[in-house]
C-alpha cells in the first residue's frame, strides 16, 4: 500500500526469563506483521501478557528486535543506531499520566523544554503560541494549565495533557499503550473522542487496550493477539461484530479486566498450560479450543481470508 506509515514484517521478539540456566525463552512476539496508514486508527488488542506492549516498546526503539523488520514511511528503523532522526514523528502516551510527569516540577516546564530542545520554537513567545494551539486541540486552556503541578490536575486532565506533550513535535504516529486504563471510566470517552480528531487532523495511532468497547468506538482496524500471534485481523467493526476466530470470539464474551497495577514481573510465574502455549508449534490457542482438530496441534495455521478478515484458523480453510 502506497500509505504506509509503519509496517511490520515477520516481528517476532524472544524473552529469556529467570537464570542463563534454569531459565526459560518467551516468545513475546511470533512473527507478527501488520501495517498502520496515514491517518488511521490501529488497534491491539489481547489478554495480558500476549505481546502488546512489547509491539510498542520496538516501535518506540526501547526494544531491540529478536527477528523480523519494522518500517517507517519506507524506511527500516529496528536497526537504526540513532533513533533521533524519526524520534520527533513517533511519539508515545502512556497509561499513567501521572508517572508521565514529575510530582514537583510544573507541568509546562516539560513543554517549553520539549520545544527548546527540538528546536522547534525561537523565543518563549512563540513556544507558548505553539503550547496554547496544541493544548487547544486536547480541549485544555493555557491558563487552567499555567504555572500547575500534576497533582492539580484530575487523571483525565493530565492524560489530555501528556497528549498535547505529545503533540509538541508534530508527530504523525502516536503509541498509545493503554492511555485510558488509568482514567475514571466516565473520562475515558473524552480521550477516546480526542484519538479520533487527532486522526482527523492527520496522525495514526497504534491504540493498544483490554478493552473492546472503546476499540470498537474508535474503529479503524485491529488485530486480535493471542500469546504473540496475531489470530485475526480486519476491520475493527467487523472483528467485533462477528468474530471468527475462536479467541477473538471467546475474548468478546468475556472481556478481561484490566489490572493497571499489574506488570509483567508480577506475572512471570506461567501456568504449564500458558507455558506450552508460548512453544506450541500448532496453533497456540488449540488447548482450549472447543473446535481444535488433530491438525491443529500438529502445524501452525496460515492466515485464511474471511470477509477481509485475516483468521489464523484451519476452521476457515
Ligand atoms: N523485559 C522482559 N523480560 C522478560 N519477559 C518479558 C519482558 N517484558 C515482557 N515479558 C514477557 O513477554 C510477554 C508479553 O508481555 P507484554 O508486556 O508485551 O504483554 P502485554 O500484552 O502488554 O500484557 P498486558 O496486557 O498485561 O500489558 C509476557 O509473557 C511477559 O511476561
Ligand atoms: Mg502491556
């Protein structure tokens, strides 16, 4: 597609956990590939633990690649030594505002910083000009924002916030790795109507969530993950509606909560069966499949084309 922006190709990252030797290797990522257009919303979505955030980590560049290729606008960037060349386009928002930002220093100091240190403004006249357009796109005055700490601010406030922060280097891509999660429920739509203005005005974001409902609000695309593959992906509205995979449908009646406290060091202790579902050469998910066949054990399923829809699902060959 000529559109591209970002495109990843056969992604696949491994984890070794606990000692060099009585430890073991996660595949946190296996091999995955999926591309995000201009302008457009792309949704991850899967329970904890199957590979969401570290997708983010190697796009950010926090994260080396174990295998595999990512792309931006046509270029590699997973083997780049200087990531300062793209860092400006690819911004992150993270879940918790309010790690975002340090407790005693006033929140604009962080954007006339931002705009000093890329450059981006020649006199503090012109930077606050820039800070009071781009706050304006998150619905937030400079003078309820001037001269403020985090703490006097509400978690949806700051969220919008970071957002504008965000904003600041006229990024074309945004990393949203659960940014709604910490947000009272009664907020949370405000920033999900936010993303959709931003992809109005031109920016793609990788939106990564638990929650189907506001990715089912945003639209766009998904893909639905499970221990590091993606088994199905299409448009997020059809995904949704009639999920073909057996994951994707089992994940839609029960919508896992999410633990924002959690973190993958809490959770590294594996149950036997997760641990065999991370080195399964079949279909991971064919252990608690109610449809699994011999051959589902056996070989890993190829994507099969369903109403647009990419399965990874011998049910659809
Ligand atoms: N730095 C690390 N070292 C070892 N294992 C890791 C590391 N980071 C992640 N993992 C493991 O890789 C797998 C994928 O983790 P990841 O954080 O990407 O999942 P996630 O989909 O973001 O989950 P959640 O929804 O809980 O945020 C998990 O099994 C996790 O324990
Ligand atoms: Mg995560």
């Amino acid at each position: 597609m000529s559109n591209s922006l970002l495109r990843i190709e056969h992604l696949t990252k491994v984890y070794r956990i606990g000692s060099i030797i009585g430890g073991t290797k996660i595949t946190a990522v296996d091999d995955v590939s999926f591309e995000i257009n201009g302008s457009e919303i792309f949704t991850l979505a899967g329970e904890s633990g199957c590979g969401k955030t570290t997708i983010a980590k190697i796009v950010l560049g926090f994260e080396d690649v174990t295998r595999g290729e990512v792309y931006y606008s046509g270029k590699r960037i997973d083997n780049l030594k200087k990531r300062s060349e793209i860092f400006e386009e690819i911004q992150a928002v993270f879940q918790n505002p309010f790690t975002t930002f340090n407790p005693l220093r006033r929140v604009e100091s962080y954007f006339y910083d931002t705009l000093k240190n890329f450059e981006i403004s020649k006199s503090k006249e012109e930077a606050t000009a820039i800070i009071t357009e781009k706050l304006k796109t998150v619905g937030i005055e400079f003078d309820e924002f001037y001269h403020k700490y985090p703490s006097e601010f509400s978690g949806g406030q700051l969220q919008r916030i970071s957002i504008a922060k965000s904003l600041l280097t006229n990024p074309k891509l945004l990393v949203a790795d659960e940014p709604v999660s910490m947000v009272d429920a009664s907020l949370r739509m405000s920033i999900v109507n936010l993303f959709k203005k931003l992809e109005e005005l031109g920016i793609s974001i990788l939106y990564i969530t638990h929650d189907l409902m506001t990715a089912y609000y945003l639209g766009g695309r998904i893909a639905i993950m499970f221990r590091g593959n993606i088994v199905e992906t299409g448009s997020t509205e059809r995904v949704l509606s009639e999920p073909k995979h057996p994951y994707t449908q089992l994940l839609k009646e029960s919508i896992p909560q999410p633990d924002p406290k959690k973190k993958w060091s809490t959770r590294i202790k594996l149950s036997d069966l997760e641990e065999v579902e991370y080195v399964s050469t079949g279909c991971k998910f064919a252990g608690r499949c109610p449809y699994a066949m011999d051959i589902c054990r056996k070989e890993r399923p190829p994507y099969f084309d369903v109403n647009g829809s990419k399965v990874m699902c011998y049910l659809y060959k």
